[in-house]
C-alpha cells in the first residue's frame, strides 16, 4: 500500500509542476478538430511570408537535386536566405515545452 502512496503523491507532484508552469503553449489547438493544432508564425508583411516560402521551397529543391543550382526552370533566383530559414527555425521552436521538459528531467532525478 506503501507504493500505491509514493506513487499518488508522485502524479500529484506532476501535475503541479505541470500546472505551476506556463507550458505548451507553442501549439494552438485547431476548434473542433482532433491532434490539430496550429503553430503562430510573425512576419511583417506578405512579402515577408512571400520571400520565407520562396527560400523553404528553393532550399528544398537544392537540396533534394544538387544539380538543380544550374537549372535556371525552377527559380529566377536561386540564391536561398539562410537568415530567413533559421528565423523561421527559430519562431518554430517550442522553448516553454522545452523548459517542461527540464523540470521533468529533475523531477524524475530526485526519485
């Protein structure tokens, strides 16, 4: 019965740490669909999102076909961003989720 406490009190300890934090707050659940969610993206203009779209599908084509550098059919420009690749990297990244992850890490340390 002893284990069947620890454990209680274990789960409770959980949900407060999950509860205490602001966590999971990267993915927006999609209203009145199932593990559907949504994640926010800023740009500042459409032609931001425009240029961020150009850059993930000219990055793509380079690197699935190294010889498409050449081939001048798939893009007027075929420079890629690397700046707009990691800002939308970096805006993707669930850091709250992450700092969960650590408080869980050390929970699960201290048993």
């Amino acid at each position: 019965m002893e284990i069947e406490t620890q454990n209680k009190e274990r789960a409770e300890e959980l949900l407060e740490l999950i509860n205490k934090g602001r966590y999971f707050t990267k993915l927006k659940p999609v209203p009145k669909e199932t593990n559907s969610f949504t994640i926010p993206l800023k740009v500042s203009s459409y032609n931001e999102l425009n240029l961020m779209v150009s850059d993930l599908l000219k990055a793509s084509i380079i690197l699935l076909n190294p010889d498409a550098n050449g081939l001048s059919s798939f893009t007027k420009d075929n420079n890629v961003n690397v700046m707009t690749l990691l800002e939308i990297a970096l805006q993707l990244l669930p850091e709250e989720e992450m700092e969960l992850l650590d408080d869980l890490c050390k929970f699960h340390l201290e048993y």
